[in-house]
C-alpha cells in the first residue's frame, strides 16, 4: 500500500488541486453571478423613486442651544417615494432608505422575525446577501423609542457595507450625517449622534424602555460610546434610528445611532 502511495502520490496530490481549484473557481462564479442578480434588483428598484422636495419644516424635537449642530439641517429636503409598485413586487415593503455619500439606498422589509430577510432578497430569492429590515418589534409608522434597522456588512459595499465609510473622519467633510427614511405614511430625517464599533450584543437594539430615566441613561450610554463628537444632544423626547451591520465577521458590530429631525406626513 506504502509503495502504491509513494509511487502515485504526485498524480493524487495533483488531482486534489486540481479539485479544490475547480471548487475555488465554481464558488467565485456563484459569488459573482449572485451580485450580478443584486444589482439588476437594485437597479430596478431604484427606478420606483421619485426626487427628493426641498420643504422647510420645524424640527421634531428643537434643542435650546443655538449652537447645537441640528439647526444646520433643517432645510435639508425629505426623501419621496412611490410606495405602490414595490408594494406590489413585496407587501413586507415598510420604507425606504437613503444615506448620501454611501452605496444605501434601498427599500426596507420586515417580517414575524429578525431571520428571513438575513438570507433572502427584496424579490424573495435565496441569497446570503440577504436585504435591508427593520426589527420585528418595530413599527417605522409609529416610532418607538428605539427603531432598529439591519443590513449585511457586504465586503462589496452593497447592503449596509458602505456604512464603514462613516468610520473615517474625511466622510464628514464632504457629506452631512444625515438619515432619510420614507414610508408609506410618512417622511422623516435623522441626524446622526453616535457611531462606534463594538461585539455584538443585545444593550444597543433595546426598543421600549420602563421609564424616562432608564431611556436617558440609554441614550448618555450611546453618546459615551460614540467615535465622534457630533455636537448636539438628545433627550427623552427624542425618537432614535438605530442602524446595525457587521463588520468584517460574525463577532463585531458597526452601530449607528441617531434622532429624528424632522417629519412630514405624506
């Protein structure tokens, strides 16, 4: 048997390249055919948008101190949306997403759990690229204190990959922290007040809370793990947007936290 070895070991271990080769090749196609898909969906889906309305409106919740960063953005326009065809193609439609300056802008889903769209598109086909969603215990027509978004961290920057880019302290000089999300009933703005990573964990995606107290601490405990200092401040009257991906791996999160500015009803 040792002999037989010896004698074609070349050719077996050859032939085993050869197989993992063909494996790397055959994976790298699949990889590449399922972001073909993706972008054709997204492509599409895109084109269910309308422009965006320059309309003054007062904020939600105006903070005392004139020099707090809000009162920069209060002309800043809301994102309009034609919900009807994307309600059509998918009735777990519940808005629309859009952040300038990165690769997110697309249509939220939810459905009776946090698993689904983990690994399946806005048309409903089998990908690990999965979609945009909202937690299962939201409701983005009436905002709870903390309103919970997921996406992939794509290493292609598709879903929420791009949110990376608010990591790095040039983002801000060439775009606004801001968050426009549109549902069916209503337009909104969100000022950014917090990014940070940090492994994952259950504090961050709380979304009701016991009382003011408990909610306050929440928010201080948000602003304290921020990277940056966005210069303005929340309180219990605020409502938050959460936004939550992945980073890299399994392990570490991307968060991204911020406060109503400003609403309109549709």
């Amino acid at each position: 048997m040792k002999l037989w070895f010896k004698k074609y070991r070349y050719y077996i271990i050859a032939l085993i390249s050869i197989i993992i080769l063909d494996m790397a090749i055959i994976g790298l196609i699949l990889w590449k055919k399922e972001q073909i898909e993706l972008k054709k969906l997204e492509k599409k889906l895109e084109e269910t948008k309308q422009e965006e309305v320059e309309e003054t409106s007062p904020l939600y919740n105006p903070p005392k101190d004139i020099n707090d960063s809000s009162w920069n953005y209060i002309d800043f326009p809301f994102l309009q949306v034609d919900f009807k065809d994307l309600l059509v193609q998918n009735q777990d439609t519940v808005g629309w997403i859009q952040i300038d300056g990165t690769n997110v802008n697309y249509p939220i889903v939810q459905s009776k759990s946090n698993e689904y769209y983990l690994t399946h598109a806005f048309d409903h086909s089998y990908t690990k690229a999965g979609w945009i969603f909202s937690d299962y215990r939201n409701n983005l027509n009436h905002m709870n204190p903390n309103t919970i978004i997921y996406g992939h961290g794509r290493r292609d920057n598709s879903m929420f990959g791009s949110l990376r880019f608010l990591l790095d302290e040039n983002w801000y000089q060439n775009n606004v922290p801001i968050i426009k999300l549109s549902t069916p009933k209503y337009n909104y703005l969100f000022q950014i007040f917090s990014i940070y990573t940090i492994i994952e964990e259950g504090y961050y995606i709380t979304t009701h809370f016991k009382n003011n107290q408990e909610f306050q601490s929440f928010m201080d405990t948000l602003v304290n793990r921020s990277q940056f200092d966005f210069h303005t401040t929340v309180n219990t009257q605020d409502k938050i947007l959460t936004l939550s991906t992945c980073l890299d791996n399994d392990e570490w999160r991307v968060v991204i936290h911020s406060k109503l500015l400003k609403k309109e009803t549709r």
